[in-house]
C-alpha cells in the first residue's frame, strides 16, 4: 500500500469546489495522502471547524474532480485511518464517529 503525502492545490493549499448552484466553495488543505493510485485530502472551508475528507477521482490539466468521503463512504474505514495522524498533529478532535 502506497501512503505518501502529496501536494495539491496552489502555494497557499487552497483549491476552489464548486456548490450544486455553481458558487465558488474555497477550501484550504490540511493534509493530503496517496494510496495506490488515488489521492485523498482533508480540507476545511474559510472559517468552518469542519474538516472534510475527499477523494480525488479524476484529473486532466484543467480540472480535478473530489469525490465527499463521509461516515457512508465504502472507504471511510480506511481513509480514516489514513488521516488519524494528521487528526492529531492538527490538534483536530474527532468526535460522534464510530468506527
């Protein structure tokens, strides 16, 4: 199993999801890690406290597409368990989850 840290985003690890009415949604990246041959990020909107985990799905040189990765994820186990140290150097509470 491949875990590596990636970078994604620009220099100031902020990339820009698009609601379901087309508004801009800027999130900045906390952590990002690759497992085989997909990427995933735990990111956080402006001021929010919180943290959302997604799965890069598809990429071309102009766009990348982020899959949600919620508690009804089939992955979320393990991509939980991917971002557990982050969770904590972060200083990020994880609460209400049963794993």
């Amino acid at each position: 199993m491949n875990n590596e840290q990636q970078t994604i985003g620009n220099e100031d690890n902020i990339i820009v999801l698009y609601n379901d009415d087309g508004d801009e949604v800027p999130m900045e990246i906390l952590a990002s890690h690759q497992d085989n041959d997909a990427v995933y990020i735990l990111a956080v909107e402006g001021d929010s406290s919180d943290v959302l985990l997604f799965k890069c799905i598809e990429e071309d040189d102009d766009d990348t597409i982020f899959e949600l990765v919620d508690d009804e994820h089939e992955d979320f186990d393990r991509i939980f368990d991917m971002f557990k140290n982050d969770f904590a150097s972060l200083g990020i509470e994880v609460e209400d989850i049963e794993l």
